[in-house]
C-alpha cells in the first residue's frame, strides 16, 4: 500500500468518526432546545411586574390662560401581566404618545400667588392609558403621581422689532435707507409677569458682509421662551448703491441771544462735506441742515465758538464740517 493510499484510509476514518459524534451532539442540542421551549413557555404563563416608559402629549389648554411650567413629557408606568403579554408587548409596542385633553381633567387648587397652580391625579389616567397600552395589562402606579400646571392670564402687547443684522457694504458701496424691516412690529401673547417685562423683539444675528447689491430675505425672529409672536419672522430689506462725496455751504443759525444784543459769527458760514448715495445726490439742500452757534456756549474770555450740526438729512454718511470753531462779536442794539 502506497503512502497516498495510507493518508485516504485515515482521513475516513476520522470523518466517520466526526459524524458520529456530530450526530449525537445534535441530538443533544434538539432535546436541550425542545426543554428549554417547554421551559420557557412555563415561564411565560406566570405574572411578572415591570417597568414601561410612556409618551405623552397635552393638548387644548384653556385659550385665556397660559402654561409657564413644563409638563412631564414622558411617565414611568409599572405594570402587571402575563409574561407572554409583557414580551408581545415589549417587541409590537411603537411607543405612541398618550394624548391628554387638559380642558377635560378635573383640575383642583393648589395655591394661588403670581400664578394659579392647579394639580391633576394621574392615577384617574390609569383606565385611559391601560386602554391604550393593552386591557390584559394592570397598571400599578404611575409616575409622577400628579400633574401641576401653573396658568397665568394671557395678555397682548404690541411691541417693535429690532435688527440684529450686521450688514457691512462692500467698497465704494453705503447702505441707502438703513435696514428696512416688514412688519416693524409684532404682537406678543403670554403670563402677565412675563410680557410686562418685554419691550422689543430681535431677528436672529447675522453677518452680511462685503454686500454690493440689495439684499431681502426673511429672517426669523429670537424666540422667547413661554412667549406666543403674531408672526414668527419678518421681511428683511437692505438696500446699497455706490456712493459719492457731496458738499455744501450751509449758514450758521445763533441761538439763545439776549434781546438787548447782536450776535455776528466770521465766518457766518460752514462747508459740510458727507458721503451719499448717487441716486440721493440732488435731495440735499442746506434747509435740510442745522448748524448753530449757541450763545450760553459762549466764553467771553474765548474769541471763538464751537459749532454745532444739530440736524441732517438721514440718508447721508460721514458727516464732517470746518470749520469747527468761528471767530463772534457782541454789539449792543
């Protein structure tokens, strides 16, 4: 016998070998399965306690009131079933919220301060919720065993809105008209000790930089937490266009002169230079500019004035003027 045929004859004989122990382990395990079947069978007809997490969710709160607590978003329920039950509904339950209809719990008085705090068992859910979650399970307690709401008197405001946008022209460029906001005011909804404290609302911050065309959009408004907005975000408009370097001659007006005196400024006088948008070029006229030279300014020990721009046209940019200071001379009528 060759040393190849010598190789074949010993790998049958362990591959005999290897089945008949093979078959015997197999037949093992179907009889440890089928046990452990019976078993757990057994185990599923007894009555087990445990614990399940439950969603829920409120609705139709009364309309002149206002909630400023938070309300549990979840309960921890302990029940008790079957075991075959509990595992049915361990895998099938898809979790959905319990819904509970604030206006129809019986809400009793537990204090009254700033606001009303009523209180609701949650032990008088227990037939709703068994209903929902299976009638073969028995409901043992629930947490949290009470429900608080504190309510408040909804009351209205109308209050403006304010820009938090950072919007930076680009080179050679001004915003014409400033940042336009539609609607400039909302009105507001909530408790009473909230909204007395309110007097604005902002957009949410943004940076526009570099801008060298007219930018809209709407933009939503910083949420205030406990607080209704009429509207949720406004219109945006900010319009830029190229702008040109202006000046003009505009005369000093004198204020708060005595009766009995003549106030003379040299000169009487000033050039006011600005930046303006090239379609504003020719709006500017030195009626819309007010410079004054006011007489309780005056230091008599002091041949010069200071000179004021009390007023200019909004839609012009870096103000500046010379000059400054004028030379004055007091005469009597």
């Amino acid at each position: 016998m060759d040393k190849k045929n010598i190789v074949d004859h010993i790998k049958k004989f362990f591959a005999r070998r290897k089945f008949k122990a093979d078959k015997k382990f197999i037949i093992f395990l179907i009889f440890v399965l089928i046990s452990t079947i019976f078993w757990l069978l057994n185990q599923l007809e007894k009555e087990y306690e445990t614990d399940v997490t439950f969603p829920v969710r409120y609705i139709n709160f009364p309309e002149d009131k206002i909630l400023v607590n938070d309300l549990p978003k979840h309960f921890d329920i302990r029940v008790q079933g079957y075991g075959y039950k509990l595992v049915e509904y361990k895998i099938s339950n898809t979790f959905l919220p319990f819904v509970i209809d604030v206006n129809s719990l019986t809400l009793r008085l537990h204090s009254r301060q700033d606001y009303v705090k009523l209180y609701s068992l949650t032990r008088n859910l227990s037939d709703k919720i068994e209903q929902q979650i299976s009638s073969e399970l028995q409901i043992l307690s629930i947490q949290p065993d009470t429900l608080f709401f504190d309510f408040a008197d909804r009351i209205n405001k109308r209050v403006p809105v304010l820009s938090k946008i950072n919007a930076i022209p680009a080179t050679q460029y001004m915003i014409k008209n400033g940042v336009e906001i539609n609607p400039d005011s909302i009105t507001i909804s909530g408790a009473n000790p909230i909204i007395d404290t309110i007097q604005q609302v902002f957009t949410q911050k943004i940076e526009l930089n570099n801008l060298n065309k007219d930018y809209s959009n709407q933009v939503p408004l910083q949420k205030i937490n406990h607080v209704d907005f009429s509207d949720k975000e406004v219109e945006i408009l900010i319009s830029v266009e190229k702008f040109t370097e202006g000046n003009i001659k505009v005369p000093i007006e004198l204020k708060n002169v005595p009766d009995s005196l003549i106030l003379r400024t040299f000169p009487n006088e000033i050039t006011v230079s600005y930046f303006i948008a090239l379609s504003n070029y020719d709006k500017v006229l030195p009626e819309f500019f007010e410079v004054v030279v006011d007489y309780d300014d005056l230091d008599l020990q002091n041949s010069k004035v200071k000179v004021k721009v009390t007023n200019s046209p909004e839609y012009i940019r870096s103000l500046r003027f010379y000059p400054k200071t004028v030379e004055y001379l007091i005469e009597r009528k």
